[in-house]
C-alpha cells in the first residue's frame, strides 16, 4: 500500500514544533533520529556543535494507522526552511519498481536533490523537485534477505 504523508522543515525548531503538534492533534511519536545518531561514513556535513547534534534528522508524529506527519530540521547546507517552502510530499511505496517508476517521473523536467539510491536507513530513497516547484520525497523500504 502507498501512503502519502506531509513533510515539515524547520530551522532547528522541528522537536518543538512536533510537540505543539501532539498537544493539539494528540497522537504518538513513532521515530526521533537526532543529527548525531547519523553513521560517520554518510557523506555530507557533521554537525559542528552540540546543538547542531541534537537537531531533528527525522522523526514523525502518527496521528491515526493512515496519518503520519514526518519532519526535519532542514540542514543549513539546504539553505534555510522558509515558511510556505518548508514541506515536502512523501510517497512511501511497497514497491521498488513503482518507487523507481515514480521517481523517474515525478523528477522528469525537474531537478533532483538526492538520487534514488538504498540508505543507511533501509530504505531505497530520493528527493526532487517537479517541473512546477513541488518538492517530493520518495522512498521504499529495501527488503532484507
């Protein structure tokens, strides 16, 4: 089954924000991954301070079995979450082919952000923009074995 679930970028606010979320939604967090529990081997920045460590990397508030809200602090590398700009569509597919299939057309026309590639996560992952300034995040989980 495809779910679709929105994705919010902050500016080193996303684990306050996310608990005004819960407070006005309720619901349960499923997943807090902070910057430092990152690999050392992942390419990309570190985290230069101990602030810069505790921000969000991922995490998600699940509202319902249907309903989850996913969000991040936006790496500075990015450039900064501006308000109207700060969210994604994330497109979590059981499928490698129709996550390739996706991918390939959601980004066609567009830009691409983070290739489709495996993660350290698990999960066959990408990032793109569409030909009209949509940003998509599409995602797979890898199957073990």
């Amino acid at each position: 089954m495809t779910t679709v679930s929105p994705y919010l970028h902050f500016s080193g606010k996303c684990e306050e924000a996310f608990n005004f979320y819960q407070s006005a939604l309720g619901g349960e967090f499923q997943m807090v991954m902070r910057v430092k529990d990152m690999p050392a081997d992942v390419p990309g920045p570190k985290p230069q301070t101990e602030e810069e460590g505790n921000q969000i990397l991922h995490m998600g508030l699940q509202l319902n079995e249907r309903t989850t809200i996913l969000g991040s602090d936006m790496p500075e590398a990015f450039g900064p979450a501006t308000p109207g700009r700060n969210f994604a569509v994330y497109l979590n597919f059981d499928n490698d082919e129709i996550t390739q299939k996706a991918f390939e057309g959601l980004s066609a026309g567009g830009n691409v952000t983070m290739p489709l590639a495996p993660s350290f996560w698990g999960a066959l992952f990408g990032m793109c923009t569409d030909k009209y300034g949509v940003s998509w995040m599409v995602s797979c989980e890898l199957k073990q074995g």
